[in-house]
C-alpha cells in the first residue's frame, strides 16, 4: 500500500473564495498547455468543464471539442471541502482519490490540503503513477492554483 501525496499550502484569500477557484474555476488555472489529454495530438485543451455538485464530472475539452473525463466529484461541501475520482486518461475504476478541504486561517489567508490516495487502483503502475502525480502537483497546485487565488484577491 503505498502512502498518499499530500501538500498543504497558503493562498491569500478567503475560504468561500479559495473553494470556488479551486472546484468551479479550474480551468482558469490549471496548466492546459502543460497537462491535459489533447497532448496527445500534440494541442492544449480548450477548455475544462466541472459540474461543481456531487455527482458531477471533470471534462477535458480539447481543440477539435472532443471530451475527455478526468474525473467524477464524489463530495462537495460548500466551502469546507471536496473530494473526486481522478483518472486523467484512464478508465473510472482506475482512479485516484483526490480531496481538498480549506480551513480559514484569517480573513484573507486559507489553508488549503491536498491529498491523493487509492494509488491501488492502478494495478501494475501505481508507483508509477504516484511518483507522476507526486511531482505534478507542485505545478498545478502549490504555483498554478495558488498564484489564481493571489490574482483573485487582488481583483477584489
């Protein structure tokens, strides 16, 4: 059983802000040009949908408009926390557990954790995998994410 990835970070805005950038606006800050499906065809995504409730998906949408599901949001707190199926490129019962959960620190500073686990999933590559992740997340959630919460305050 290998041990989950987890990364707690800072952003500097409030809890409900720091929820709804993470769940309803990712595809304003996750690096499409770096990590989506469409690489594949050597393009960058158009566009990411989320269907920010329990229940709904994680949809890739690329250049020529074709879907690809990263994922199925499984709980959705409103703005305490959130967890989903993850399976960028994979089948639904290959996924990782992605959750998030946001703790106010003060006004304008949240902390925001986290973590991923059920690498089992992957069979044969979950070492693989977690080490993927593992170094991904750096990018996508400690710069990219928290650098949208940093520009979202400074909009407000």
């Amino acid at each position: 059983m290998l041990d989950p990835i987890i990364y707690t970070i800072e952003v500097p805005c409030n809890q409900e802000m720091a929820f709804n950038i993470f769940a309803k606006d990712m595809g304003r800050w996750w690096p499409l040009d770096k990590r989506c499906m469409s690489m594949k065809d050597g393009k960058s995504a158009k566009s990411l949908l989320i269907e920010a409730q329990s229940g709904g998906k994680i949809i890739e949408i690329s250049d020529d408009d074709t879907e690809y599901l990263w994922g199925t949001i499984k709980s959705y707190l409103p703005f305490n926390s959130l967890s989903m199926d993850f399976h960028m490129g994979f089948p639904p019962e290959m996924a990782s557990l992605v959750e998030v959960q946001f703790k106010v620190i003060k006004d304008e500073l949240t902390q925001v954790t986290l973590t991923q686990s059920n690498w089992e999933a992957f069979g044969d590559m979950a070492e693989m995998m977690r080490g993927g992740y593992g170094s991904s997340w750096g990018l996508i959630f400690e710069q990219a994410y928290k650098s949208a919460c940093g520009d979202s305050h400074e909009d407000s």
